[in-house]
C-alpha cells in the first residue's frame, strides 16, 4: 500500500484552516466514521504569529492532495513515501 | 527553524520548482484565494516542464496592480509587474517581440475589466497567443475594499453598507463577444480543474482566457456573511454547476444564491495575431 508523509512549512502557514476543511477524512472524522482526523489546528503559533495545523494521523491520508493544491501559502505538502 | 530554513525547505519540494522562495511568505492574508491559484499554477507549470512540454525558460508571467498583481513577484520565472490595468498590453508587447515566448497576464476584476478593459477586449479580438487569467474576488481588494465591475448586486462593501445598486459584467459572455477563442471560469474549490486549465492554456495557441472566481475573506467575504476563508470556498464549492459550451454564456453572470456556472464556454480557433504579423511582413519565426 502507498504511504503518504505531510510536511508542513510552519512558518509559511497562517492558520486559514482551509486544508483542514478540505481534508474528505478529516471530514469523515467531524460526523464520526473514522476515530482519528488526519489534520487539525494546533494549539501553536508560527513565525507570523497565526495559529498552525498539524498533522494527527497521516497513515489516514489517501493521497489525494486537496490540502497542498488549495493551500493558499504553499505551506502543507503530500509526499508519496517509497 | 529560521525563515530562511524553511524557504529552502520549500525549494526541495519537487512540486515547487518554481516558486521564488525568497519573496515568500507572501504578502497576501491568510485563506486568500489568490494564494490558491498560484499554488496550482506553479504546480502546473512544473508538471507540464516534467512532462517535456514546457521551457520554464521560455516562460514570462506579467500582471498588474492589486493583490491579484502581486503574483508575478512570487514566481522564479521571468517576469514583469507593470502598471495598472496594462498587464495585457504589456503582454501583448512581449508576444509580438518574442513569439516563442509563452506569456502570461495575471490581473484582478479591475486592473482587466475597469482600468484595463479596452486593453483585454482588444487582445481578444486580435487572437494573440497570450493566457490572461483574471482574479474575480468581487472587489477592489488592494485598495481596502472597494466595489468594482464583478460586484454582485446587494452585495454589502465598505462603501456601500446597504448594498451595491448596480449590475456586474457578465465576464464570460463578454470575453466571448469581444472573439476569445477559449473562455473558461473555475473557482479556487476546483483546484485540480485549475492547474488542468493551466495546462491546457500554456500548450494552447491563440488568446487564451480563465476567470478564476476567489474568496477575498478579509475585504469582501467578511461583509457578506461569509466569517472565514472556508465558509466561501465552500459557498463557491456548493453553488457551483458544471458546465460545457456557449449555449451557457447568456446565464453566466454572477449573482448571490444563484448557481456559479463553471466550466469552458468557448474553445475555437482562429488565425493567430503574431504568427499573421510575422507572415505577412515576411520575417522568419525564431
Ligand atoms: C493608474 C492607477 N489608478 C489607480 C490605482 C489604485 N489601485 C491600486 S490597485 C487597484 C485595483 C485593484 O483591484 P483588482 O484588480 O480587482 O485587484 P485585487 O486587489 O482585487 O486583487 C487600484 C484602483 C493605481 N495603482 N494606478
Ligand atoms: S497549511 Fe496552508 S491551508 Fe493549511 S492552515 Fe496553513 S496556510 Fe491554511
Ligand atoms: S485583501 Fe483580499 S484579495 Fe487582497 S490579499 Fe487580502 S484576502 Fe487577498
Ligand atoms: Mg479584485
């Protein structure tokens, strides 16, 4: 099975919490049929001083790269793992 | 980590092989829309470089003023932030010199529908091989909010606290009139369409035109019940209908609580501007 990493540039992020809304597992997560989310906003701040995502659990994650293609800062990527 | 180690850490990622790190982060606010296309169409660019289509050498990415003219300054690409509204005619300028050139013009709802009308219509009618791609946020953002030809009517501005009182401009059906050979509209929730669009439009002859309909969260959506970047993604995400073909231009226009007709409207062909030129005056193509 193909495993996905999520790297996160913190100090890139600014907190807009749109990768988390377009996560469809972490969608999953908030109506209750999966027990984990992949991301999440940390209790965190970053370099410019706006809340950050994390990752929760990424072996979760389909691949799908919603969050990295509609991340409006270029902060979160997918990277297929070998 | 330091600032300027995660730049380089984003310089590692493949995907990003064409981002100019060193102006980044952007100035833009958090959940701006205008991040969102600049994502896919750095992505696209690379992937279309990857595939053996595309020289990010040959590669020139104009705009003009506003938020949306910020993004040239954030591509490791050459490029050109000119004055406002003239994005197009710059671009038209670089073509008609330099017809290997793939050029791009990158501009809001103001700087190519206001100030710089004429300028997009006429390139147009020309057929010219530039890819205009316009930035519709529904406002004149840069300027603090500012109600603008794209508005819809009742929508709530600074300006106009109980509601704008005038029509906007059917962009698609315009673009169409004035003799675009391929008009396209998608939302910054389409994000895979987008940087599929991109694609096309790089390898495309001929004028080549995307309105991308964008979420400014902090100057228009605030005012208009919209309380975060989401919840217009979203709103375009839902009231968005897919569509294929002229047929839909007559109900292009964009008005609250009414469908979003995304999708191509138009894609022709016509003799293209420059290679006509080159023709006729009798120069050789580079
Ligand atoms: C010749 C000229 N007139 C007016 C301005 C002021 N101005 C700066 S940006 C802008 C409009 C930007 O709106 P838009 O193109 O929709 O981009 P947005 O900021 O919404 O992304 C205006 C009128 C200017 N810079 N130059
Ligand atoms: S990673 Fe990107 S999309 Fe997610 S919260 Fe940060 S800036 Fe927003
Ligand atoms: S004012 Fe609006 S368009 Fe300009 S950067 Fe902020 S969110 Fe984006
Ligand atoms: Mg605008």
């Amino acid at each position: 099975m193909v495993k996905w990493r999520i790297e996160i540039i913190e100090d890139f992020c600014k907190g807009c919490e749109i990768c988390v809304n377009i996560c469809p597992i972490t969608n999953l997560y908030k109506v209750g049929k999966v027990d984990k989310p992949v991301l999440r906003m940390s209790e965190r701040f970053g370099y410019q001083g706006y809340p950050l995502v994390e990752v929760v659990d990424p072996t979760k994650c389909t691949g799908c790269h919603l969050c990295d293609h509609a991340c409006p800062d270029l902060a979160i990527h997918v990277i297929k793992e070998e | 980590m330091s600032l300027e180690e995660s730049r380089k850490k984003l310089t590692q990622m493949p995907e990003m092989s064409l981002a100019r790190a060193e102006a980044l982060p952007h100035s833009l606010c958090p959940g701006c829309g205008i991040g969102t296309i600049l994502n896919t169409f750095l992505r696209a660019m690379h992937e279309l470089e990857e595939e053996g289509k595309l020289d990010s050498s040959k590669l020139v990415v104009i705009s003009g003023i506003g938020c949306s003219g910020r993004i040239s300054g954030f591509v490791k690409t050459d490029s050109m932030h000119t004055t406002h509204g003239r994005p197009v005619a710059f671009a038209t300028g670089v073509k008609l010199a330099r017809p290997e050139l793939n050029v791009w013009a990158f501009g809001g709802d103001a700087d190519l529908f206001q100030i710089g009308l004429n300028h997009t219509l006429q390139a147009a009618r020309r057929n010219i091989d530039i890819k205009v791609v316009m930035v519709n946020n529904f406002n004149i953002a840069m300027t603090g909010g500012v109600p603008t030809v794209t508005t819809p009517p009742k929508a709530i501005t600074k300006y106009t606290p109980r509601g704008w009182f005038e029509r906007s401009f059917n962009i698609p059906k315009l673009m169409a009139s004035a003799g675009a050979t391929y008009v396209a509209r998608w939302t910054t929730a389409h994000v895979f369409q987008l940087k599929q669009t991109f694609k096309k439009m790089a390898l495309r002859k001929g004028f080549s035109f995307l309105e991308v309909v964008s979420q400014c969260p902090v100057l228009f959506g605030r005012y208009n019940k919209f309380r975060d970047p989401w919840s217009m993604v979203d709103y375009f995400m839902k009231m968005s209908r897919v569509v294929k073909g002229p047929q839909y231009l007559e109900e292009a226009a964009i008005e609250f609580g009414k469908p979003i007709l995304v999708g191509e409207f138009v894609e022709t062909e016509a003799p293209e501007y420059t290679e006509t030129i080159y023709e006729a005056e009798g120069v050789v193509r580079k």
